[in-house]
C-alpha cells in the first residue's frame, strides 16, 4: 500500500470533502481525486460514495478509516515524544474557540505566546460553541475556549476560565436611547437579531429570557457577532451581545438591563485523556495566568 495513498485517503475521510483534503495537503482536488482512485484499485473495493454534491464512506471506508485514525494517532504520538525531547523550538497547538473569545481574546493570547516560543505555529479554528465542543470529544483539537456547558460530560474536562457580562445593543438613535435605565418590560415590542442555534450566546439569552416568560421576537439569525453588531448598527434590530464584543464600539448604544443582568462563565475544555504536548502545555498555562487561575 503506498503510504501517501494512506494520507490521503485519512485526510478525504476526516473532512468528507476532497476540496478541503487538497488544501489541507497543499496539493489540487484532481490529485486527490486520482491518489483515492488508486488506492481502491489497490485495495479492490470502493472506499467513498458520492450522492448529490457529497461524498460519504462506504461501509469498507468506514471500517478503514478506523484503522488510519489508529494510525495516524500513533505518529502524533511519536511527533510529540520527539518534541519533548527537542524542547519548544517547533511543534503546533491546536486551539478551538466559539467566537466571542475566539475573536476578541484568543488572538492576544497567540500574540504574547509566539513572544515567547516563536517556532510554535498555533492554530485557531473559530466555530460556534457546539461545534468546538465536539472537535474536542473527537480529538481533532488539544483544547476549546466555548461559554456553554458541556455535552460530552464523559469526555470533557471542564475548567472555568473568565466571567463574561452581557450586553443590550440597539443604534444611536433608537427609541431605547431615550430611557435612562432600560428594564426588560422594555424591550416586548422590538425585534431581536440572534446568534446561530448552537451558539453558547443564543442559548443563554434565550434561556434566561424563557424563565422570565419573555417571549423574543426573531427578526434574523446570523452566525458571527460582528454580523449581528452591523445587522443591529443598520437599524434592523436589537440584540444582546458579549461585552468583550462591544470594546471599541462608537455606532452603537451597549447598556446592561437594569432588572435583567446577564453574564456567563467562559470555559476551558479539552478531553479527559487528552496527551498534551510540551507546546499545548505551555499555552494552556498561560490560559490559566489570564484568568487568574
């Protein structure tokens, strides 16, 4: 079996995309398209099928996939024992962050990090809270930064990293900016713009408003929070929002309500029995001297 066949196929099965495989390989979707080829000439069974415009694994795939996670597993292991050895001079953490801290924390984080182990290439996925979540259950991340918690209560450990307050926005100008002191009552006739469901935002916004017997009007769904701030800027709605979002907002009215006060624990995951290399160490302290902890 040609072991770059191997890879390949391992890369294709992990997205179920050929297109994101070639760019994760740096090579183009044809190549990959040919290298699968000819690895189910080799093996003599089909390892992918195609319905529609998506590709799946056949049951053989499925079964093969297995065993090359097993594989691939191990030469991480191997990578990280020899980083070990080698110090800090090289190695990669990867990090998984829904998308308040992933955008307005995590890259300072990064930047005082490379200060200190330069050959270390950090990578920053940014997704919604459930889908970090689940890159970690499944150990394609060494650890997430999400606000929800957990769903995979046997596989996740669960640190509290950083309080996280919530916000009312609306535009300069709205009808609210008159008011003082602005209490819940005060919003039942204004529409809302929200986060995408599975984000750790969404859910808690709507389940404190349900407790309340506040029933929100959804004007529109977005799946990032810079979208809902120009979305709200541009007159098209309300909407509650990280605190760490509003710094540095000048087109906005960001105010707490008065009978209503939000927050949220920001939290580290990362899996139970994850092995953390020498680099995802180091980071994960300096995760914990930014909390405090």
């Amino acid at each position: 079996m040609n072991l770059n066949h191997f890879r390949v196929f391992y890369t294709v099965a992990k997205n179920l995309s050929y297109s994101r495989a070639a760019e994760e390989l740096y090579t183009s979707q044809s190549s990959v398209s040919i290298q699968i080829k000819k690895l189910e000439e080799s093996l003599g069974i089909e390892l992918f099928e195609q319905m529609g415009k998506k590709i799946y694994l056949t049951e053989a795939g499925a079964a093969f996939f297995a065993c090359a996670e097993r594989v691939f597993g191990l030469i991480t292991e191997a990578r990280q024992t020899i980083d070990e050895i080698k110090g800090y001079s090289k190695g990669r953490v990867f990090i998984g962050a829904s998308t308040t801290p992933g955008i307005y924390l995590v890259p300072k984080i990064i930047g005082e990090f490379k200060k200190y182990y330069p050959g270390v290439i950090p990578k920053l996925q940014i997704a919604n809270s459930k889908s970090v979540e689940e890159m970690v259950s499944k150990n394609r991340l060494d650890f997430g930064i999400i606000g929800e918690e957990t769903t995979y209560p046997g596989d996740i450990h669960i640190e509290p990293w950083l309080k996280d307050e919530l916000l009312l926005i609306f535009p300069k100008g709205h009808p609210l900016a008159e008011l003082s002191e602005i209490k819940l009552k005060n919003l039942a006739d204004f529409d809302f713009i929200l986060r995408e469901p599975g984000s750790s935002t969404r859910m808690i916004v709507e389940n404190s408003l349900l407790v309340k017997g506040f029933n929100v009007k959804i004007a529109m769904e977005l799946n990032n929070t810079e979208a809902v701030k120009q979305a709200v800027s541009s007159g098209l709605g309300i909407s509650i929002v990280s605190k760490l979002a509003t710094i540095g907002t000048t087109n906005l009215i960001c105010k707490p309500i008065s009978d209503f006060r939000l927050f949220r624990m920001l939290n580290v995951i990362y899996h139970r029995e994850k092995t953390f290399s020498p680099a995802a160490q180091k980071f994960l302290v300096l995760l914990r001297q930014w909390s405090g902890g």
